[in-house]
C-alpha cells in the first residue's frame, strides 16, 4: 500500500498504489485533510491500486464535495482495469465521478 500526496502551485497529485485495506484509510483520511485544509485542484493516480475499502471510497467521495464546495475540481485518472471492475460492479464509480 502506497499513499503519496505531492504539492504544486497548480494543484494537488494524490497517488494510491497497492491495496487500501480499512487499516489504511485513516491515513488516506489525514490526507483528504490535509487537502481540504489547503484546497487546490486536485489529480487521483490510481493507475497500480488495485483494491479499496469501501470506506476509502467514502473517503474519495467526501474529498470531491469539499473541493466543490470551493470550485474546485477533484480529477481521477483512470484507474487499474481490476479496480475498475470493482467499483462499477457496486455502482461505485458512477458515484465517485458525480461527486
């Protein structure tokens, strides 16, 4: 499991990589505030994640109001093929992509 946030003046890079299991997502957590307290446009790279907890989506979710509530965009590239299948199985991408 890999969690990377990297800073710009143009935005926020936030990189997942391995398996965010629930033991994982307050550190996911931390980092979704750490960018809300400091908002700036925001890319998740989740090409090499190939699995999340449900609560990690929330978290994700949650992540993408808080920067619409100040304009500003939360981007996803797309995700691992497997990851993929996961969350539109659940009906979870659609939600992500809306929020």
């Amino acid at each position: 499991m890999s969690i990377q946030l990297k800073s710009s003046a143009r935005g926020y890079r936030l990189s997942l990589a391995g398996e965010i299991g629930y033991a994982q997502v307050n550190e996911l957590y931390q980092v979704a505030q750490q960018i809300a307290k400091n908002p700036k446009p925001t890319t998740i790279e989740w090409e090499n994640l190939h699995a999340i907890h449900y609560a990690g989506v929330q978290v994700l979710i949650a992540l993408g109001k808080s920067l619409q509530n100040h304009n500003l965009p939360l981007r996803y590239k797309e995700p691992a093929p497997d990851l993929y299948a996961q969350l539109e199985r659940y009906g979870l991408w659609q939600a992500m992509i809306e929020s």
